[in-house]
C-alpha cells in the first residue's frame, strides 16, 4: 500500500502533488485542510482520509473527525491534527499514546515536517509539514511512504519548493 501523506494545505493544493502522489493508493490529510472543495479534489483524485484542523470551518469539520483510527494493512494508525511532538504529545493525545500506542502516530499544525521512532512510546512519529503556502514555515513539504503487513519502507520527505514561490494556480 502506497500512501501520500500531507498537512497544511489551508485550501490550496500544490500542482506537483498529482505527480508526487500519482502512485499512491491513499491520500492522507493530518488536519487544516482549508475548504471542502480542496478535500473534493484530493479524494476526487485518490481515495482520501483526512481528519479536520483548527482552521477548518464547519463544512469541513461535518465531513471529517478531529481524531482518526484506522489499519493500513497490519499497522495501526492515529490521525489527528495538533498532536504536539514526542516527549511533548499534547495534552488531548498523551494519555491514549502511551496507554495504546499505535505503530504510526500523525499529526499536522506545526508546520514542520519531523519523521522520528518514539522509543518511549514505541511509536513512527510522522508529521508532514505545510504543504499549502500559507504559514510561517520556509518549503512546503508532503510525506510518501509504504506499509507492506507490518513493514513500513520507502519513507520520502519530499519538498515542493519555498513558500513564498509557489506556482499560480
């Protein structure tokens, strides 16, 4: 299973996703995703599960959960959008994280992209990053990756360039 991972879009979505995500099975959206006519092409192009943000609007929060659980083949996953980082999980998160770790936590809200093994929870931490253009971070980014069972390979920090250049749509 081949998964394109992104956050942060806040209604926009970089052209060069299509290409970078063209061999995905699934798009998965960690929250922020900006209006619903941007979760309509995504899941327009590639199946899609998305979990809403803090900027989300009511649109989007009746279409999505704020916290997602799921399987991708034998691999548990947690979706949500402000998670915190290891060591810093928030508040709302911590206790489900360290009682019922999944094997791949995701989160957004940051702005920036951190791929780490959280050994005290034994956990994949995965956060993609902004791939829309709105924010403080300097380059959008976006995740792809592979489950196989239990195996999770191929991991890719991709960068889709610096914000403030970003292609006019």
């Amino acid at each position: 299973m081949k998964i394109g991972l992104l956050s942060d879009t806040h209604g926009w979505i970089h052209p060069r996703l299509f290409e970078y995500f063209a061999l995905s099975d699934e798009i998965w959206h960690a929250g922020d995703i900006g209006n619903i006519e941007t979760a309509d092409a995504l899941a327009a192009f590639k199946p899609l599960k998305a979990v809403y943000g803090n900027i989300d609007n009511d649109i989007v929060r009746r279409c999505f959960k704020d916290n997602l659980l799921f399987k991708a083949e034998d691999v548990n996953i947690w979706m949500t959008h402000i998670g915190g980082t290891p060591g810093h999980y928030h508040q709302l998160v911590r206790e489900g994280i360290y009682e019922n770790p999944p094997d791949i936590f995701i989160c957004g809200h940051s702005h920036i992209a951190k791929i780490m093994y959280d050994r005290k929870a034994g956990l994949l931490y995965l956060n993609p990053g902004a791939a829309g253009y709105n924010g403080f971070h300097r380059y959008m980014t976006a995740i792809r990756f592979c489950i196989d069972g239990k195996d999770i390979h191929d991991m890719e920090l991709i960068e889709l360039g610096e914000r403030g250049r970003h292609p006019v749509t």
